[in-house]
C-alpha cells in the first residue's frame, strides 16, 4: 500500500509541474511509469526488474515494456489520474487504502 500511496501522491504533486494533460501541463504516461518504477525501488532499497513490476501490475512484460516505450498506453490508467487530480490529498489516500484493503482480502481468500 505504502508503494501505490507514494506513487500517487508523487503524481498528485506532479501535475503542477509537468504533466499528463492537467492543466494544461503534459506528460506522457510512460513517463509517469518510469518516474513511478523509480520511487517504489527508491522506498524498497532495491532494484526492480520490469518483469517484477509487470508481475505486481498484473500484466505481460510485453504490455509493461510497451507502455514505458510509449508504444501503448493503459486507458484505464489515463482516466483513473484524470479523475484522481480532481481530489484533495486525503481523498486519494482514502480510495488508496480502500483499494490496499480489498486486494489484502482478496489475496488471503485465494
């Protein structure tokens, strides 16, 4: 959880100065996910391979490799940033830890 709260927060400062389209400001989203790769190794003193980090993300290391080459681009991730830079702070750490919870129970299910 701590990881998707840092990266959150991390973009939530970020679309002042740069950007994913906010404001008027744009980023690319390969470049969020490699900003983003870069502070979860950063929180856990290690290096992260990208097959890890597709593996944590639930998809192929082609599809990750392909979003950080900006050859595709994960739609779902576009509208969740969008809707996520209308909230305050407090508001995303809430959805973040509701999503943190639910996929904890989750996994202890499975």
């Amino acid at each position: 959880m701590v990881y998707i709260y840092t990266s959150l927060l991390y973009l939530k400062i970020f679309r002042y100065n740069t950007s994913i389209d906010i404001k008027g400001i744009n980023m690319k989203l390969s470049q969020i996910l490699k900003k983003t790769h870069t502070l979860i190794e950063s929180k856990e003193i290690q290096n992260i391979s990208q097959q890890e980090m597709a593996n944590r993300l639930g998809v192929s290391l082609r599809t990750y490799t392909e979003w950080l080459r900006d050859v595709n681009q994960p739609l779902a991730m576009r509208a969740i940033l969008d809707m996520l830079s209308q909230l305050n702070d407090d508001d995303i750490v809430r959805i973040v830890r509701t999503w943190e919870a639910r996929k904890s129970i989750s996994n202890v299910a499975e």
